[in-house]
C-alpha cells in the first residue's frame, strides 16, 4: 500500500512502485473507477502486451464462460449487463464462422 498526499488542484502523483507495478508510462491514458467505496486505476491498454499482462491474474481452469460468471459475480454485475456481455462474447466467438 502507498501514501499520497492530495495537492492543489486534486492532483496527486503515483508512487513509484504503484507506477511500476502497473507498468505506467507518462503519456497513458488511466481510468479511474469508484468499486465497492474504493478507487481504483485501470491502465487504458491493447494489444498483445496487454493480454500477456493479463495472463494469469484469473486463476481458473474452465470455460471462458465460467470464468466470466466468477468475475461477474466478484464485481456484483447485475443481469441486463451479463446477458450483454455474454452477447458480446457469443458474437466475438462466432465472428467469422459464417
């Protein structure tokens, strides 16, 4: 965990082992979200890199549909956003198939 002080203006500068757990460049473009009553900062990312970034942070042997009802369920999603969501991913799956 870290420390910042807020300055003025609402600025705050991320620590430097935030910076480099999350593998911050200046220049990129971060989200920042409200979860559960707490901040949190999502690197706006694409691309092979950032999948492989990804790779293993959800430890889970199932089907990519199982994996997403964990995460579902994790962030509290409600039903219109899952059966959106699921759409998507049947979409992604079968685009190109035709």
């Amino acid at each position: 965990m870290a420390e910042v002080k807020m300055h003025d203006d609402y600025l705050i500068v991320i620590p430097v082992n935030v910076r480099e757990s999350l593998g911050l460049i200046i220049g990129e473009t971060i989200d920042f979200v409200v979860e559960m009553g707490k901040a949190a900062l999502y690197p706006k990312r694409c691309g092979v890199v950032s999948v492989r970034r990804l790779s293993g942070i959800v430890k889970h042997g199932g089907m990519i549909d199982e994996v997403l009802e964990v995460g579902y369920t994790a962030i509290n999603l409600n039903t219109v956003i899952k059966n959106e969501i699921k759409e998507i991913v049947t979409d992604a799956r079968n685009f190109g198939k035709q």
